[in-house]
C-alpha cells in the first residue's frame, strides 16, 4: 500500500505566488506609510499643499452636502414659523374680538349713563320724580302693549302716574305690586290722551292703536291742517300729565288727523322715571276710581 501524500489539498504555485505578493505588497505599504508618518512628525508642512489640494477637491461635494442641510434646516424653519404664525394669529383674533366685546359693553354703559343722566336733569327742571326705575319687560305677543317697571307702592309708585324717559311719555301706571308695576303704553289701545301740536294750539286725541301707532283724531273736523312731521305734546288736560311733554311724531295723513310714531320709544328706554300726578285732585281720584282715572281723558273730553 501506497504512503499518504504530504502534499495539502489545493495546493498550487499560483496560490503561493499570490499570497507572497501579498505579503510584499503590504510590507511596502507600511514601509511607505511608516516614511509619511515620520516626515509629517518631523516637518509637518511638507504635506500642506497636497491636503491643500485634497480640500480644494472635496470642496463642491461639501458645498452640497451644506446646501442640503441648510435647505432641510430651513424647511423646517418655515413650516415651524407658519405653525406658530398661525397660533399667533387665533389668538390674536381672540384677543381682538374680546376687546370688541369689552369696546361694545363699554358704549352702552356710555350710553346708560347718559340716559341716567338726562332723567336727573329733568329733575332740575320739572321737579322730584317719585322715583327712577329701570323696564324690566314688555308684552311681546300680546295685541295689547304693556310694560314692566321695577318699582311698585314701596317706592311710593301709584295707579294713574305718569311714566317718561328722557324723550317724553311713554304712559300711565295701570297697576301696582309693591316692588313693581305695569305701565299702560300710549300705543295701547285702551290709551286715549288730550295733546296739542306743538307749534301752536291744535287740539287732538292721541290714541292708541295696538299696533305700535298712535292715531292723532282732530277735535274740530273740516280740513285737516296736520302735516307730516308735526309733534304733538301733551295738552295738560285732565290733571295727568303736565303740559308741554312729548308724545308722538306725525308720519302719515289720515281723514281726521294722521298717524303718529312715540317719541319715547320703551324699547330704547333703560331708565324711567315715575312723576306724580299735575293736579291734587287727580290724586284723589286715582285713590277712589283707578279705572276713571285711566279711561277719563278719552270718555269726558
């Protein structure tokens, strides 16, 4: 029997010639890296132009490559400032529209206080009113025309006295409880009172339609001498109301007069005031018979 070979499997010159070049190829290699190591420790400059010229070819690569993240950077930058743009921006609208409201609230106190204020110098002028209350309501499907007042006989308030705001009347106490009472408006129409026109002594009837219209009916018949925009005033007859207040505005010609829009109109009166009656013997007549009190100036005149 034959001995076993010596030789190792895949076994060839050519392998051994290549792993000797290998061998000499890395052993010239760390050789000549072994000379760059020692000439850039012992002259360090020798080498500046070549890595001069080494950046100078890395350079448009690295330009972008920073072009790229600046570019990314930015992006970003814009769409976090339009984010926050945008947050500004509701709350700003909030804060504009809270100081809208705050603007809005402040002229109607504005407002309010200048109606007060003209129902304290009626007070200079035509003496102390009973009191001076606020509309607390009205009659708002009702075909008859109501309003509420927060005062009643506590304050002093009795059936038949007048109620005005600063414009002129708005009408009659009907009723009473002790801290408010219901106000028969002159648009009623169950409200009949005397007036004159205000330039001169035209007499007439205002009353009451229901409809948020005042009829104006001429005593005297045969032409009609009322004319669009004539004011009439209350007359002073009958001891309720004292001459020369307010009522209504002509806007329209009728056979008999015209018709007529308030002057005081309730739904922009906040403050009004409560007078007392023109004449003593009113007073009494209140106390004894509130409803010839409210129907008198219609049925006796």
């Amino acid at each position: 029997m034959a001995p076993p070979s010596s030789r190792r499997s895949g076994h060839s010159r050519k392998a051994q010639y290549s792993r000797f070049t290998a061998y000499v190829i890395a052993s010239v290699g760390a050789a000549i890296g072994a000379v760059f190591l020692g000439i850039s420790l012992l002259q360090p400059s020798s080498f500046g132009s070549l890595r001069g010229k080494a950046g100078n070819a890395g350079e448009p690569g690295g330009q972008v490559v920073s072009a790229s993240r600046d570019g990314s950077a930015t992006v970003f930058d814009h769409i976090a400032a339009y984010w926050n743009a945008g947050n500004q921006n509701v709350e700003l609208r909030d804060e504009l529209e809270i100081s809208r409201i705050r603007m809005e609230e402040l002229e109607a106190v504005k407002q309010e206080n200048a109606r007060l204020k003209a129902l304290l110098n009626l007070a200079e002028d035509d003496g102390e009113p009973v009191t001076v209350t606020r509309i607390i309501g009205s009659s708002a499907v009702s075909a008859r025309r109501f309003g509420y007042i927060g005062a009643g006989t506590a304050d002093g308030v009795q059936v038949g006295m007048p109620v005005r705001s600063e414009r002129g009347i708005l009408g009659r106490v009907l009723e009473t409880a002790s801290s408010t009472s219901r106000v028969l408006l002159l648009t009623d129409s169950e409200s009949v009172i005397p007036v004159r026109r205000a330039q001169d002594d035209l007499i007439a009837f205002a009353e009451g339609r229901g409809d948020g219209l005042i009829r104006i009916r001429l005593i005297n018949l045969g032409i009609n001498p009322i004319e669009v925009g004539d004011i009439f005033v209350t007359s002073g007859a009958g001891g309720y109301f004292k001459p020369g207040l307010a009522v209504a505005v002509v806007h329209e010609i009728t056979g008999d007069g015209g018709l007529a829009r308030m002057i005081a109109d309730p739904a922009g009166a906040d403050f009004v005031r409560v007078e007392k009656f023109s004449e003593a013997e009113t007073i009494v007549a209140a106390q004894e018979s509130p409803d010839r009190v409210l129907g008198e100036t219609g049925a006796g005149e």
